[in-house]
C-alpha cells in the first residue's frame, strides 16, 4: 500500500504508512480514522491517543475531532473515530516512521482490535440550515 497513491478506504496495520493522498496538494491531507477499541482497555486507549497526539502535532499532524461510538451489537468493543489532519503525505509518513510512536507499538496493541483509514479532502460547506 505504501506505493500506490490513491484516495478511499485504507486496510492497514496498526503502524503502516497509509497509501493515499488527496488530490488537491493546496489542502492538508485529511484522514477519518475509524479505531475499535476493547472496552477493558479503555485507560491504556487514552493514554496512547494523548500521547500519539503530541508525538502527531511534531510532524504538523492534528486529531481535528475524536467521536465516540458505544459498544452495540454484535459485541463489547466500541469504536472511536477521528478527524485527522496533516500538511502532506510526507509529514504523514514521518509520525508513523518517528521512534517515539513505534515505541507505543505495544500499548496500542493492548487497546485497539482495528483500524481503518479513509483518506480524504475537503467537501462542500452546507451550513446552517
């Protein structure tokens, strides 16, 4: 995946560089993060996104907006999806190559089942009505 240049749905391991990129390079690179998370984990969960975040924000990378999902069924797990953005692919692969992120590998796998990435850019505005 790390090649191939394409916007859409992105399958990929927890620490893997995402593939895609927008097609207008004037706007940052938007990703909508979709995390399943194991319940019983849920301390550990927090602990390693607070820290990702500040890792993140070294390479100009921001959760724009993190939303919550509850547990439903078919099981316990909620999931957690995120608004993320990024001034490029470059800058991207840069936080997910830093030796501070890596070195949460093994938290992260405590909490997180899945993960998908969507990439993205900016839509229309509808405002208010």
């Amino acid at each position: 995946m790390a090649g191939e240049a394409r916007p859409g749905l992105q399958q990929v391991p927890p620490h893997a560089v995402v593939g895609g990129t927008s097609t207008r390079p004037e706007n940052p690179m938007l990703l909508v993060v979709i995390l399943t998370v194991r319940p019983e984990a849920l301390d550990a969960f927090r602990a390693f996104e607070r820290q990702a975040a500040r890792i993140m924000a070294r390479h100009g990378g921001r959760i724009e907006r993190a939303i919550v999902i509850p547990p439903g069924p078919p099981g316990p797990s909620f999931k957690e999806v995120h608004l993320v953005s990024f001034p490029s692919p470059e800058a991207l692969a840069a936080y997910r190559a830093d030796p501070a992120l890596q070195a949460l590998t093994p938290l992260r796998e405590t909490a997180v089942l899945n993960t998908e990435i969507w990439v993205g850019e900016e839509g229309p505005q509808y405002g208010n009505a």
